[in-house]
C-alpha cells in the first residue's frame, strides 16, 4: 500500500468517526437543568432519517416502578423506564448540526414541547432544547454521551 494512499484512508475513517460521534446516535445521560442531578439514560436511534429517544435506564432507584400519569397521549399510566420521549425528529435541511421537527416528553410533567437537538464538544454532549412556539421560549438541557 503505498504512503498517499495509507494516508487518505486513515483520514477517510477519521472523519467517519468524527461524524457518527457529532451525531444524536448513541446512550446519553440526561442532567436535570434545575437540580444538576443525573436522571436517566436515554438511547437514541434512527430509522430512515427520523430520529427517536428512548429511557433505557433510571438512575434513581425509588423511580424504577413510575408511570407517566400526568401524560395525556397514548404514554398515560405507562411505564416511563422503556418509554420513548423524543420521537419524530429529523435533521435539519438548512442546517446540518442539528437535529429538529420533532417532539420531546418530560415524563414528571406530562407535557410535550417541540425540540431541537444539538451534539456539541466533539459529540460528547447533546444540547436539547424542549420549547414553546418558538426556541426562543424553552429551555435547554445538556445530556452528556455514556457510549
């Protein structure tokens, strides 16, 4: 193999490596924005193009048996710990560092805000932001990358 070549292979998996860890793919720690706590991990995963979060663990034991009863969709009275509480988002055309169009549950409230998602320090942290209307009126979290 010669040495240019070598080389430009090297670099070609190098960056396919930057990009699947710039991507929303992966297990995630969520942070409580208020409390700074660490509540659970959450899966991502994509399926032609649309981008779902599901919790595959809770982190405080007291919570392992909570149901969403305060969720006025079809997650009412169901299990949080294997529920899907991002769904339905896509990466946006005019901008590729994010991830919108979708929707995010915050299962102690039952309530449902649209979201933008943002990997950011290389892909070891996710910027989600459940708002409102318009981003301007939400909040943002930082969920922190477990694999």
């Amino acid at each position: 193999m010669t040495k240019p070549f070598a080389a430009g292979l090297m670099l070609a998996v190098a960056v396919l490596a930057a990009q699947a860890q710039t991507s929303p793919v992966g297990l995630w720690k969520t942070v409580d924005d208020d409390t700074g706590k660490e509540e659970s991990l959450v899966r991502f995963s994509a399926s032609g193009g649309v981008y779902t979060g599901k919790i595959e663990k809770l982190l405080d034991p007291a919570k392992q048996d909570a149901k969403c009863d305060t969720c006025s969709d079809e997650r009412k009275d169901q299990p949080v710990l294997g529920m899907t509480i991002v769904r339905n988002v896509k990466q946006n055309a005019g901008d590729a560092a994010l991830w919108d169009g979708g929707e995010i549950l915050d299962p102690n409230n039952g309530k449902t805000y649209k979201v933008r998602i943002k990997p950011v320090d290389g892909g070891q942290k996710l910027e989600v932001r459940g708002y409102i209307g318009a981003p301007l009126l939400g909040r943002t979290q930082t969920w922190l990358r477990v694999e």
